[in-house]
C-alpha cells in the first residue's frame, strides 16, 4: 500500500540549485532514494553546526565609572553581553572592594533599522584600601571572561557631588539611577518643581524602639495626573519597614467594579483632597504609606523613596496630549527612636511592642468544640489569635504551658501561621496592625476534663507604658475514651482455647526397639537470646518516648545546648561574599542568638541581641561586635543578588568572621556562667 509524505522543499547553505531538493514521493523505495539525495544537505547541516560550535565565543564587557577614585567614594562596575542570553555573571571575591549593591539593566536600541538587545548587571562597590586595586576577570555563562580592570585608590573623596546616573528600566520606561541619591533632574520642558512635587508627612517622628510611626508621601500637583509610582524598593538600615495598601488612589481603581471600588473607599486610611501651599491650590494624592519600627535607639535619617509621575504634556496629535515621565524625589524625614524602659522587663519578653489582644479556642473540623467531647487520639485545633496595633510579623509565639500534666495530656505539632495586615481606623487617627493566627494541632492523650491553662505573651505597650503579660481566657476540654480505643483486642487472630480430648496414645504397630530415654534438655544461647529480644525491644522503645516527652518539656535547655553546634553546621556550609552568603549567615546568626538567649528570631534585632549577649555574660566589645555583623549581612537580603557563590568554593569573609565570633562567645559564657 503507497503511503504519500510531503515535505518541504528546502534549498540553500551554498549548494546548487538543484542539489539536495527533497521531493514528494509515494513509496518506501522512493523515501530511500531520498534520503540518498539529501545526505549532502544534511551534511552542509551538520558542517554548518559544527563550524559555529567551533567559532570562539564572544567576550562579555565589563567597564567601570572611573579608573581613579578616592577611598571614600563608590565605583559602579558594569557587565554587559550583546545579547539576550546567557545567564548572570558569577562575580569573584574582589579582594579590596565591598559590593553594597546590584542590578541587572534590560536595553534595547535600534541603529539603522536594526533592532538590537543587550543586558547589563550594575554592581556598586565600595574601597576598602587606598592603592591599586583589580578586579579580576569576571566569568559569564556562554562568553568569554572579562578582561582584568586596574583601580587606583587614593585617600579622601575624588568624586564631585553628583555622580552620572546609570540606566535603569523604570516602570515608565524612563532613565534612572537607582544608586544616585539625587533625582534626576527634570526633562519635561514646562513643568517646574513647584507645580509637581512630593511632600513627606509624619505624626509622630519621635517613638520608642519598635513602636510604628506611620510615614506618608502625598503628591502635590498643579498639572493632570495619569499615574504614579516608587521605583525603589530599598529598606534603609536600622528599621523594619511595612508598606501599607492606599484605598483612595484613582489609578488603583481601573477595571474595579463599583462594588469594589466602594469597598475600596471604605477602608481607613488617608484622601485625595484639595489643599493649599504657599497661597496656591493643589490637588494632593497619598502616593505611599509606610509604617515605620525603629529597631535600635538613637536618631536616624529615613530617607525619601523616588518616584516617577506621568503626566499630560503637550499635544502631539489629534489622537490626544501625550504622557511624559517626571521623576521627583520625596524628601527624607528624622525618626528618633528612644530605648525600651528597663524598669519592670519580664524575663521572657523577646522585643514584642504594641498594643495587641490574645485570644484562644479549641476547633474540631474547622468548628468550636463548644461543649462537645473530644475523643482520644483524634486530633483537634488550639487556635490563638494575636489582634491589634504594632508590627504582628515580629511579635514572638503565645508560650504553651509548661506544667508536667499538660505536657502528658496532649501531644503537640508545630503551628501553621497566617497573618492580615493593614490601617486600623481608631476614630480620629489611624494605626498599623490586623491580626496574627497561630493553629497547632494537638492530640489528647486519654480520658478526662484537659485544662489548658492561660497561655502568656510578653509585650510592651506603648499606649500605657508600661510591660504587660498577655493572658488569653482558659479552656477546658472534655475527653472521652483512651488513646487507641476503638481497635479491637481479639479480632480473631489472638489466643484461643482448647479442648484436650485425651492423654493416651494407641499405637497402631509394635514399637522397634527401646530408644534411650533423652538427657535434660538446655536452652541454647540463640534461644536465650531470642527470649531477650523482645525485653529489649520494648525497653528501648519505653526510652525512646521518655526522650520524647523529656525534650519536648525541655525544648528551651535543648535548643540552647545545641545552638552552637547548629549554627556552625549552617555557617560551613556558606560559600563566597556575594549578597546570598551574607544573607545566609545574618539568618544562621539570628537563629543562633535566639536558641542560645531563648525566644524568638522573627523579632529579635541587632541592637537587642547586643543588649542580651552582654547580659548573659558576654563581653561588651564582643556584644557589639556581634551587632554589627548581625546588621551588616541582614542588610543583604534586600539587596540584589549576586549570581551564585560568586565562584568561591571557600568560606567567605563573613561566614569565616561569623564562625569566630561563635567560638569567643560560647567561651566567654561558658566561662562567666552564662546560660548552657
């Protein structure tokens, strides 16, 4: 049976016009002859191909803003490859410079009616030593590697007071240096500062140490607005940053139905209004909410984010007035943050500061138990609920307690969290906060009324003044049955009885010969010891579970013996000096300092853990030491990232510094009787 194939006439990679044509045929035959006649195609293919493996790859580039700087100023380093592929270069250690920053550039540009893309990865670095210094070669998946960069170094600050900007794809499409401090100066002829700029606004500029200061930038503008936007996502140093969701912004509303939109409108928070300046009006947005927590005493600039504008600039045709980007800059603000009293500082408090409410419950099937009974060894939900005006993401966990009877009575598993976030309208004012949602699953472990005790949570109010232990109401459960009741005893594979018939035996032939009547019979060693497996077996179960039930009531003793051990186990295993080992090793440290002092990491700051460190028995120098290792490679996670380990197969610095600081503490408080 003929069986038709087409294929598609293919002429080209510099054979003759008729060479190597595949054509229609109808049999297997002609499908072989073919093939016969395509083989000089399909070896210009394979040539082809192999030519291109062979041809050199291109070289990637790498340029820096200066080749002299003074050792107080910064250097932006910059790679770019033709082309948009390839993956991110693998930055070395640079021996000499620290990186504070990155980012990667998209650019697109046409010449000649040929359009063109490119990459680019920006990196800021600082000098750390006046003299010569290099930057090594810089390797980029798919190129060759950059050429070596020589910098001359030199004492004091070579640079003028504004450096050149660098390109950045802002959300507009417009020209930004995310690393200037400066805006951009403004390229829309016609519209001054004065008719478009932003303001920053704040209640109160003076709080304690983890009490929010809610921070407001409103736009101000004399011209038509289409659309506005930060285009930085930074968090300055030295605070815990939440940025909070504005109901009443116009742009935000496009393609919300009016449901929404009214809903939208109904939410706290600040309005567009009408308002005047220096005896002229203005329409004002709130462009940008941000609450504010110090997390360390003293004053410190917060300063202002950039923002980039559209606006409606001159007519270009009939279709419409064509949009233009204006980039403004909100100005900074001084936030003064005083210490927490050390007067009346319960033992446990671990940095919680707002004004909350503990709630709990017991659920069964997502429901109250209410007065219901709970059967043993079916699991239920404890549910606490955290509610109220602070900073929820780094308030510590509600303490379970710790008698001896509770911990017998149930059997417990770590929580899953959920939080909601957002402004509280308080009447006149408005605050941060929502609610936060611990739900552990626990197991009761036999019959009876279960009292679970109130469970605590230290915090300090600011409202007050004063520390407070927060106390949920408690609860009592109603268990009924035993843990593994409901399975049978006998389902009919346990022991029977039986009947004895008879004791006689009736031989149906003689016996042989007498057989010698048999010595007294002794237990092999393989016997004795399969008699004792058993005795074994439960014995070490029987230690297995008290382990269990020991730990878990000494979780606090174990974590802080272990905690050294742990935290070297992490910091091993950190690789280079990029952003994502920085980042590795601030998280290894916190989660250190908080099984080593007790509490929790998620809200435990550099400043705090100084204070703790001293007071356990470390010495002054070496407290603050820890501080600022703790601030500095914290401070990495919102920072770019790097590309890998930045092609370093050894610890990095910080990790190295990390390890060592680790040994001098648990020295200092093993030898001044510090907690362990």
């Amino acid at each position: 049976m003929e069986r038709e194939a087409r294929v598609v006439e293919s002429r080209g990679f510099g054979m003759p016009s008729g060479a190597g044509v595949l054509r229609r045929v109808r049999s297997p035959k002609g499908r072989r002859a073919s093939l016969v006649r395509c083989a000089p195609f399909l070896a210009a293919v394979f040539s082809a191909l192999s030519a291109a493996a062979a041809a050199p790859q291109e070289r990637a580039e790498a340029r820096v803003d200066a080749s002299r700087i003074g050792v107080e100023d910064q250097l932006v380093l910059t790679v770019s490859i033709p082309e948009a592929r390839g993956a991110a270069p693998e930055l070395p250690p640079l021996d000499g410079f620290e990186v504070l920053g990155s980012q990667r550039v998209s650019k697109t540009s046409i010449v000649n009616g040929r359009l063109t893309r490119a990459r680019e990865w920006v990196y800021r670095l600082r000098p750390l030593a006046t003299g010569d210094l290099v930057i090594p070669e810089i390797p980029v998946p798919g190129y060759l590697p950059t050429p070596e960069i020589r910098v001359s170094v030199e004492s004091g600050s070579l640079r003028p007071a504004r450096r050149p900007r660098t390109p950045f794809a802002s959300p507009f499409g417009s020209l930004f240096d995310p690393f200037d401090p400066q805006p951009a100066p403004d390229p829309v002829v016609g519209i001054a500062e004065d008719d478009l700029f932003v303001r920053t606004e704040v209640e109160d500029s003076e709080v304690l140490v983890g009490e929010q200061a809610l921070v407001l930038y409103r736009l101000w503008s004399r011209v038509p607005i289409a659309i506005a936007a930060p285009v930085e996502s930074a968090q300055p140093e030295g605070f815990w940053i939440e940025e909070v969701t504005l109901p009443d912004v116009p742009w935000a509303e496009r393609g919300l139905s009016r449901q929404q939109i009214q809903r939208r409108r109904a939410l706290p928070g600040p309005r567009r209004e009408r308002r005047t300046w220096n005896g002229i009006a203005y329409d004002t947005w709130p462009l940008l909410m941000r609450a504010v927590f110090p997390t360390g005493a003293g004053e410190r600039e917060l300063p202002g984010p950039h923002f980039e504008i559209a606006v409606e600039g001159p007519r270009a045709s009939f279709f419409g007035p064509r949009q233009v980007v204006v980039a403004r800059k909100a100005p900074p603000v001084t936030i003064r943050a005083a210490p927490l009293p050390q007067a009346g500082r319960p033992s446990g408090f671990a940095g919680s500061v707002g004004d909350y409410q503990l709630r709990a419950a017991v659920l069964q099937g997502g429901a109250p138990l209410g007065e219901r009974a709970a059967a043993a060894g079916e699991p239920i939900v404890l549910r606490l609920e955290l509610e109220g005006a602070g900073n929820l993401r780094a308030a510590g966990t509600p303490a379970l307690p710790d008698s001896p009877s509770f911990q017998r009575a149930f059997r417990f598993f770590d929580p899953d969290t959920s939080i909601e976030t957002g402004l509280v309208d308080e009447g006149a004012a408005v605050s941060f906060g929502g609610r936060r949602i611990w739900e552990f699953p626990m197991v009761p472990e036999s019959g009876g009324v279960r009292n679970i005790g109130p469970l605590t949570l230290d915090v300090f109010n600011p409202r007050t003044g004063a520390y407070e232990s927060l106390a949920s109401d408690p609860l009592s459960v109603r268990v009924e049955g035993a843990a593994g009741a409901g399975r049978s005893a006998s389902s009919g594979f346990g022991p029977s009885a039986f009947e004895r018939l008879d004791d006689d035996i009736r031989y149906l032939k003689p016996m042989g010969p007498a057989v010698p009547a048999p010595g007294p019979w002794r237990p092999g060693g393989f016997f004795l010891l399969s008699l004792t497996l058993p005795l074994l077996w439960n014995l070490g179960v029987f230690a297995a579970l008290r382990r269990r039930d020991y730990r878990t009531a000494h979780e606090a003793a174990f974590r802080r013996k272990g905690a050294a051990r742990a935290v070297r186990k992490k910091l091993s295993r950190v690789r280079g000096e990029g952003s994502e080992a920085a980042a590795a090793v601030g998280e290894a440290l916190s989660e250190y300092a908080a099984a080593r002092l007790g509490g929790s990491s998620r809200g435990l700051t550099p400043e705090g853990a100084a204070a703790r460190w001293e007071h356990a028995g470390a010495a002054p120098e070496t407290a603050r030491r820890f501080r600022n290792l703790l601030s500095r490679t914290e401070g990495a996670r919102f920072a770019a990232g790097l590309g890998g380990d930045g092609g370093s197969g050894t610890l990095g610095r910080p990790a190295a510094e990390a390890l060592e600081l680790v040994l001098v503490l648990e020295e200092q408080l093993s030898s001044r009787g510090g907690p362990g």
